[in-house]
C-alpha cells in the first residue's frame, strides 16, 4: 500500500536523512527519499544540496550504520506528489504541510506515530532537532528514530 515514503524535517541534514537510512536498509522494497521544509544549498546559485550533519553521521556509525552520501533537498508540491507516505518528525512539520501543500494531509504522518506519547495518549511522540546540540542529544534523537523505524517496518 505504502510503497513509495518520503521523510520530512527542517534542514534535511540529521534527522530526515538518518530515518531514510534506515528504512532503505529494513525495507529495501521500498522507494524511501527525504526532503526539508527549509533545506538549504551548498552556495548561492549551486543547486547541490547540504550533505548530512557529521556529528548525526557519526552517531549512526557507534550505532552500526554506514550511510550512503546524502544531498538535502527542500521539499516541494512535486516531490509530496510522488509519495503515499510522508513521515515528518514534529506536529509543527504536519502542520506546515496541511496549510502549505493540502492534498498531502492526509498521508502525513509523525514518523514516531506508533510510539507513545508522555502520559500515554497513544498520539505517538515527536523527535526533537538534535542540531547544534550536545552528542547525548544525538544519541537519544537516533534512538527515537531507529526505534520508529522498526515500528513502520513491522506496519509496512
């Protein structure tokens, strides 16, 4: 049913990128991309695309994962066209989308929708921006995301 996903966060350099890591590698028959709501370029005038935060790629490493290169993309009514299913990390993401792009609401989903929120809500939990923080910070933000990861997989 979901074959084609695409994951969404704001820079499309830590937390985007490490969850379409990891869903190519526990769902290999599956199309998985990621894109940025505020995605940024190399330069001025050079379409190249940021790679992924090193500090996010380096705590995947202690954590047994290899990456391929990877290219921030911003996120775009083209790209939302061709997937049956966007994971974003934060209801603010999921906000954005309805208001910006209405036809994707529906196949919006928190990428931590099957884990459980504090207090039990079962609205599942959002994954904090790691960026600029602490290796501790990371740690715990690819804890949440490999952990959501193999919630999908077991749904997909």
């Amino acid at each position: 049913m979901f074959n084609r996903i695409l994951v969404v966060c704001l820079g499309n350099i830590c937390r985007s990128p490490t969850a379409k890591f990891i869903l190519q590698q526990t769902l290999p028959d599956k199309q998985i991309d990621s894109a940025g709501i505020t995605a940024m370029v190399e330069k001025e005038g050079d379409r190249k695309g940021w790679d992924m935060d090193a500090k996010a790629r380096d705590i995947a490493a202690k954590n047994g994962h290899q990456f391929d290169v990877h290219e921030a993309q911003q996120l775009t009514r083209e790209l939302i066209s061709n997937y049956d299913l966007i994971l974003v990390m934060e209801n603010e993401h999921r906000s954005h989308i309805a208001k910006r792009y209405p036809e994707a609401h529906a196949k919006t989903m928190l990428l931590g929708h099957w884990l459980d929120a504090q207090g039990g809500t079962g609205k599942g939990k959002e994954i904090p921006d790691p960026y600029r923080r602490s290796d501790d910070v990371y740690q715990h933000v690819f804890e949440l995301i490999e952990k959501s990861c193999n919630e999908w997989k077991t749904r997909l």
